[in-house]
C-alpha cells in the first residue's frame, strides 16, 4: 500500500524528520556512519578485478534474465564487489573475459568453479539511465518531492529536489546506496527521515526503464536455477 499525499508532509515540511525505519533496518550499522560512494564509470563501463573476500567470494549475486543478460540482483553491504563500485541492476557483460551475454546460467557457474585465484575479473555495465541525485532538506518546504510506489509523482518548486533536476516519472531504486526496490512507500520514506544531516543521496531511474527490466530482479521468487553467488 502506498502513503497518501497527506501522510507524506514530511516532504512540504520538517515533521516527522527524526523518525526511524518502522521495519527497524538502518542505513549503516550502529558505530559505522561511513558510506562508500560509486566512482564515476567511462561510459557506464566498469573493467574490475576483485579481490575475494575471506569466504572465497566478492558478495554478488547475479540472475540470468529472459533477454540472455546476466545481471546483479544483490550486493552485500562492504563487501569486495560494493566496495568496487558494483551495485544492484548492473549487467555483467563478462567475467575472466569470457562474454556472458546468450551464455546460460551453468556456463556462468562453471566460470566461478574454475576460478581458482584470490581474485575475479569482470567487465560489469551500469544500470541503464541511473542518476544520482543528492537532495537536502529545507526547514520549511522539507526534501521537496513525493513519490507513490517509489515513483516520484510531485517535485516542489524552488527547492534542492528541483535545482538537483530531480522530476516527475522517475523510480527510486536507492536510498543512500539502499536498495528500496520492492519496499513500501512508508518504509522508504521512514529512511529518508533516518538521513543523517537532512541530506538524502536518491539513485533513479525513468519509469519506462524500471518497469522494463528492474521489475524482473525483485520477483518474489527466488529460484535456484537462475541465481549465481559469486
């Protein structure tokens, strides 16, 4: 169920700005406030070699998709990949310069079993149309925006939400490098409340995108046959 326009005033005002998550996840754990921003990509390409961490993987998970592409459905928090850059949605275009596109998910995991070394290589490709967008609170008009379903449906005039180009028709996918596909309205908004400073850090994509591809990675089902840990 989505928050109704009138229950997120937090947005046209300060109320509600010291709330915490109701589903009681934090941004960061308690005693570590530091997070990692993703480094710029030429061309949204990223060349990486990942040094493994001490259970022998770099923290991904990826899902073969209908379209033959193999993509990042999870990122574990400061592991090796998210400290690299990788984040949720990205395409992994190869690994150990083996192209992955057309290629089935079992060739995928026979890459990862030969893989022998302290380390992966992979040649990953940003989500598609990502934006990152850093809004900070106005005392009077609040961060500026509404969203429903995670969609920005409203962005204030006059406001950091607008001069940072924030718009209409826009899905939030990350809330200070949180994943918030698949999580309701009130739960997001309770993050953004949680933001340290009045500042929130959103990662959008267009609508037309999201739906497109994005809704494919928060299937309730999680099936074996076509995950990948790596």
């Amino acid at each position: 169920m989505s928050v109704s326009w009138e229950q997120q005033d937090l947005f046209v005002s300060s109320s509600g700005a010291n709330r915490t998550p109701r589903n009681g996840r934090g941004l960061v754990e308690p005693g570590c406030p530091v997070r990692i921003s993703r480094f710029a990509a030429v061309d949204g390409i990223r060349e990486l070699l990942i040094r493994k961490g001490e259970d022998g993987k770099i923290g991904i998970t990826v899902r073969h998709i209908e379209e033959g592409k193999i993509l990042i459905c999870a990122v574990l928090r400061r592991s090796p990949a998210y400290l690299a850059g990788l984040r949720y949605g990205d395409e992994v275009l190869s690994l150990e310069d083996e192209p992955l596109v057309g290629q089935t998910v079992d060739r995928v995991r026979e890459l990862v079993r030969k893989n022998t070394r302290n380390s992966i290589k992979l040649r990953t490709k940003d989500k598609p149309g990502e934006r990152y967008v850093t809004v900070v609170r106005d005392e009077e008009k609040g961060y500026g925006f509404r969203f429903v379903d995670g969609e920005i449906t409203f962005v204030r005039a006059n406001t950091s939400a607008q001069r940072q180009g924030l718009e209409r028709k826009l899905q939030i996918i990350e809330v200070n490098e949180e994943v918030v596909v698949g999580t309701k309205d009130e739960d997001i908004e309770a993050i953004i409340c949680g933001s340290d400073g009045g500042t929130v850090t959103l990662c959008v994509v267009p609508v037309k995108v999201y739906r497109q591809l994005f809704s494919r990675l928060s299937s309730i089902s999680n099936d074996s046959l076509t995950l990948v840990e790596l």
